[in-house]
C-alpha cells in the first residue's frame, strides 16, 4: 500500500541547482547560439530597434527578474524543506510570476533577432529563449496550471512512502538503505515495487504537463518541449543527441564487460532462476533503487583473491563523523585547492538531515539563494561513502555558483548543465586512499595488486551509471515530443533500460504503472542527460587537472588535494560560467574542445583486461 500525502495546489519546479535568478532554469544552464527558436519580427519594426535597445531590454530583464526570484528562492526553499499547504501555496506562486515573466521576455527578445547587435548581447538575447525548461503559454490559466502541476508532483515525490501495513511505512531515504545493504531477494523486489507505486498517480498529471508545456515551448518558437531541450548544447538540437550516441559507443564494450560479470556473479549468489544468464539484469538486485549505480554490490562481484579496498563508510562510522564533520571535510578539500571557506549562512541555513515531525525533499540539491553568498545543501545526510561523494557533488555545484556570481545574470550558469554536475564528481575522483591516509580515515595505502578492486568498486558506480543517465532523456525527448502515448510511456521506460542498461522489471509491471515517475527528476523535470555528460566529463576534467597539479601517478591513483595550480585552473572554467560557448570553457581547462570518453578507457584499461579475462568462458549480452 502506498501513502503519500498530495501537497494540494501548485508550486515551482524542483531542481537540483537552484540559483535565485535561475530558480526557473531548472538546474543551471541556458546554454547558447541555438539557431532554433523565434521567428523574426518583421524588418519594419527590426529597423528601428538599435544595440543600444537591446541593451536597454537585458538590464531590464535583468532587474524585473532579480526582483522577483530572490522571494521565489526563498519560497522555493521553504516548500523543499517544509512541505505543506502553504508552502506550495507560496512556492507556486512565485514559480508562476517568474516564468511568466521570463516567458513573456524570450518571446519579446524576438524582436531583435533582425537587429545587428554585437555577440555577446546576441548571446545573451539567445540565452533568455533557451532559459526555461518548462515553457508556460501565454494564456494564464494555463500558466497557472502548469505551475500548479509542477508543485503537486514534486510534491508527491517528496513526501512519497511505502506502507507495508497501517502501521508500518517506510520513506525512500529508508527503503534505499535496504537496498544498498539487504540480499534478502524477497525484501528487495518488495521495497522496489512499493516504491513504485508512489509514482501510479503522478501519470495523469505528468500527461497533462506534457501538454502544457509544450504549448509554452511553441509559443517560444520550438517544435515542442524535447527540442527546447535539446537546443542547449552549442549545437543544432538534432546534432546533439548524435554527439551522445558517439559517446556512448565509445564506452559501451567497456560497459558490456561489466554487466556481463555482474551478471554472472549475481547469478551465482542468487541463482540463475533469479538471475538467468542470457537475460537481462533484474533491476532490485543492483544495490541501488533504480539500479542506476552498482558500487553497493561490491562485495558480491568483487575478486576472489582478497583485496584491500578502504571500505570509507566503515572508517566514518569508525571515526564517528556526523553529517557536519562529512561536509566540513568536503569543504576542506576545496580550501586546500585555494577557494575561500563556506560562508556562516551555509552552516545555518543548509538542511543536511531529513526533519523529524515534517515532510522534506530528500533528493540532495544545491542552492544559492541570493545569487552572490547565500549557499546552502538541502540533503538527508546518511553517514556512508557514497553520501561522502554526494556531499562533494552538491558542494562543487555551491562552489560553482559562487564563481560565477559577478557574470550578467543571463551568463550565471554552468558552461552546459553537464559541466555543473561534474565539478564535485570530479573533486570525489581525488578521495584516493592517498588522500585518506592523509585525513587520517585509513592507516594505509594499499599497493598496487589491490587496483583491480579499487577499479572495480570505482566502474560500479561511475560506469554502470552511464546508460543510465543516457536512457532517461531518451524516454523523455520521445515522451516530450509527443512521439509515443501515455499508453506506451512505461512500456517505452522499460525497452530503454532493456536496450541500454541490460536491465529489466523483476516482475511484471501493470498497465497504470508509472515508473518513471518513481525517479526524482521526472516529477521535478529535471532534464537528465546532464548526468550523462558529467560521468563523461569528469574523467577529462580530473585528467587534466592532475597533469596541472603535475602528478606522476596512474591517473585512478592520482589525487590533486592541496594543489593551487588546479584549483586555480578550475576557478578560471568556473568563472566563466555562461558566458562562452561549452567548447570554450572546456578548452580553457583541459586544451580540447570535445567530449571524449576516450579518458575513461585510460582510467579503467587494467580493469578491462581483467574483466574481459573473467568473462572469456560466459556468454555476455543480454
Ligand atoms: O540528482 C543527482 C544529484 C543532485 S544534482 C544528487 N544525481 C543524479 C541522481 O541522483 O540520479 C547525481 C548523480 C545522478
Ligand atoms: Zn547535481
């Protein structure tokens, strides 16, 4: 049985970077010279607007929206933090006016597009169409709609729990402890499927969204809301899906020889009825809710010969590290590469554990709630070392936004959404054993025969996340799009996570379930490919900066603690924010203008032979 209680009424978009001038941006980036978008206004009316116009028409848009998202920051984070009534009262409020009003300036930003204006404040008239993720009409009950529905499904999702009788429900944060830890089968497909059923009510809202939103995105020149989307790359939108598909081939074997051995691993602990061989994976068996990281089954697929790998959630329970004293450590690591302490508000005002007596969003995100030093975490810290890694995550995002806090605020954002979930990922890639030696949370640095333990524990999580974090865009570019009907939606969900992942529903899905819903950033439309970009992004980013901090180690070994040069060159990217094409940004940091997967084969090519050693006598493929 599943309970949650619906937050009645509308309210914002929920998002994992949340800035006061972006709180409609969901996430972070609008991103630059798309090609797509409004149509021009006629050369009567072109010929009379000037630069000096169009200049005037950003410090306007400019001052109309700092005004009015500092309060939705503010009610934004009330109603993650406490959700109720009236905090989703406030919250869709705020989220309606804003992206009405930045709506109704992408629409009048078109008036210029026949005007020959210098390209930075081309740029930034671009920028201001590609800003919303989720476009509201022009018609306001609509709009108001649409907000309305945002609310109630972050909403839901949020205060969703699993009620296994009336007197026993379990939250998420709860049932994905179990399913990181437990190997009782039965306990894990039940926790997976009663999850789940949160999501079964959220779809007819979800379709309704759908359409409203796309009516927005047409209102704004694109063909639908899966364009919009896909225009943010510095690149035509039907060139990008392309770049990914380039990308994912380049990891795919690697990413073949991992869930061939996991398979056959998970087959021999559960048996092959469970886990037949030539099937795809049953997905509540992967450690993780979503089966979207595998790190939590390490010790099931890890190598027979005995390994010393740091187990870092023993060593913080060991050493007694609270919520405060993991992120104090994460904000340690960044002082050492040369940025400036968090400020006091940080520690007052961020929410690192879930609040006892009230419902709160759990999903760990990151705010800057002034757009200058108002940083906060909103996050249900558990002391563990993946929450070690995520709190990194969420402190890059807070480093991030302070870096580029003096750019215009059209430029306030990631140099693509991929490049702002990157950043704490790839200070994580740092936490080797050296440097845990060095904090004092192991006693020693295992040597070298133990790399194939640590690569592996490492590829779990970090490369089985990566179909993952291709396949939800795909569900959602063709859903967005109208290309499939909300009949066919979780069918499509579960042939994506077939294709890509090698991994499928444990039992048979009914015809009104939603899974896709029981993922946070689909209630909270959160576009997902981000995620992809940062798992490929991240290994080039550490990469680079371990050849700045000059470091002579294999580069899984390499860690750039205490390194001011590579601080100094990831401020300098960071700074940037917006304000230049991704291409430019990337160049800045790492000399190359491409994404290339091609560093993650580096990183992990002794895991591969190994692997591929493993798998020689199993049938792998799915
Ligand atoms: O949502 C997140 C972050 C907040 S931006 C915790 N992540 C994705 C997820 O949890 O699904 C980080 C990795 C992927
Ligand atoms: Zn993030």
């Amino acid at each position: 049985m599943m309970r949650f209680k619906p937050v009645p009424k509308p309210a914002l978009l929920s998002t994992c970077v949340l800035a006061a001038t972006l709180t409609l941006f969901s996430g972070c980036t609008p991103a630059p010279e798309s090609t797509t978008g409004n149509a021009d206004t006629p050369a009567s009316a072109a010929t009379k607007l000037t630069v000096a116009d169009a200049r005037a028409f950003l410090a306007k848009v400019d001052a109309d929206v700092s005004k009015l998202s500092q309060p939705a920051a503010h009610a934004a984070w009330a109603y993650a933090t406490h959700i109720n009534y009236d905090t989703a009262q406030v919250s869709a409020y705020f989220s309606e006016q804003l992206s009405v009003l930045m709506a109704r300036y992408a629409v009048e930003a078109a008036k210029f597009n026949a005007v020959d204006v210098d390209a930075d404040t081309r740029r930034q008239l671009n920028l201001l169409k590609l800003g919303l993720e989720i476009a509201p009409p022009a018609d306001p009950v609509k709009a108001e709609r649409l907000a309305a529905i945002g609310s109630e499904l972050s909403g839901m999702y949020g205060a969703g729990k699993y009620c296994r009788d009336e007197q026993t429900c379990f939250s998420l944060v709860e049932m994905s402890a179990q399913m990181a830890t437990s190997r009782d089968a039965d306990l894990l497909l039940e926790f997976w499927d009663g999850w789940r059923e949160a999501a079964v009510p959220m779809k007819d809202i979800f379709v309704e969204q759908v359409g409203i939103a796309n009516e927005g995105a047409v209102e704004l020149g694109y063909a639908n809301t899966s364009e919009l989307w896909r225009a943010k790359y510095d690149m035509p939108a039907d060139d990008f899906p392309k770049e990914l598909d380039r990308l994912w081939g380049q990891v795919e074997p690697f990413y073949e020889a991992l869930h061939c051995h996991v398979r056959a691993e998970l087959s021999d602990h559960y048996g092959a009825e469970t886990v037949p061989l030539d099937q795809p994976i049953p997905a509540h068996l992967l450690g993780n809710m979503w089966a979207q990281s595998w790190g939590n089954v390490y010790d099931l697929v890890k190598p027979e010969q005995p390994m010393n790998v740091p187990n870092v959630t023993q060593a913080l329970v060991e050493q007694g590290y609270d919520e405060i004293k993991m992120v104090r450590q994460a904000e340690d690591f960044f002082s050492s590469l040369g940025f400036a302490p968090l400020p006091d508000t940080f520690w007052e005002r961020s929410m690192f554990q879930k609040p006892e007596g009230r419902e709160a969003q759990c999903h760990a995100s990151a705010w800057n709630l002034d757009d200058q030093d108002d940083l906060r975490i909103k996050m249900c810290i558990q002391t563990t070392g993946e929450e070690f890694n995520v709190i990194h995550h969420e402190l890059g995002h807070n480093y991030y936004q302070r870096a580029y806090k003096d750019q215009p605020m059209l430029y306030r954002g990631s140099a693509n959404d991929g490049f702002h979930e990157a950043i704490g990922d790839t200070i994580a890639l740092s936490i080797t054993p050296t440097y845990l030696q060095q904090i004092g949370l192991i006693d020693e640095i295992p040597d070298a025969s133990n790399d194939i333990g640590m690569l592996l524990k490492t590829a779990l999580d970090k490369i089985a996340f990566i179909p993952f974090g291709l396949m939800v865009d795909q569900w959602r570019w063709q859903v967005l799009a109208g290309d499939v009907t909300p009949e066919q939606y979780n069918s499509l969900w579960w042939e994506l996570r077939e294709k890509y992942q090698g991994v499928m529903a444990p039992i048979e899905r009914d015809s009104d379930a939603f899974d896709p819903g029981a993922k946070y950033h689909v209630p909270a439309n959160v576009s997902y490919t981000r995620y992809f970009l940062a798992h490929i992004l991240q290994f080039q980013f550490h990469q680079a900066l371990c050849d700045i901090a000059g470091s002579e180690e294999a580069l899984h070994r390499c860690s750039i603690f205490a390194s001011e040069e590579a601080g100094k060159a990831l401020n300098d990217m960071l700074e940037m924010g917006l304000s230049k094409p991704w291409q430019d940004a990337m160049e800045t940091m790492t000399g190359t203008r491409q994404m290339d997967a091609s560093t993650i084969e580096r990183y992990f090519a002794p895991l591969k032979t190994w692997l591929d050693e493993q798998n020689k006598d199993r049938q792998c493929g799915w």
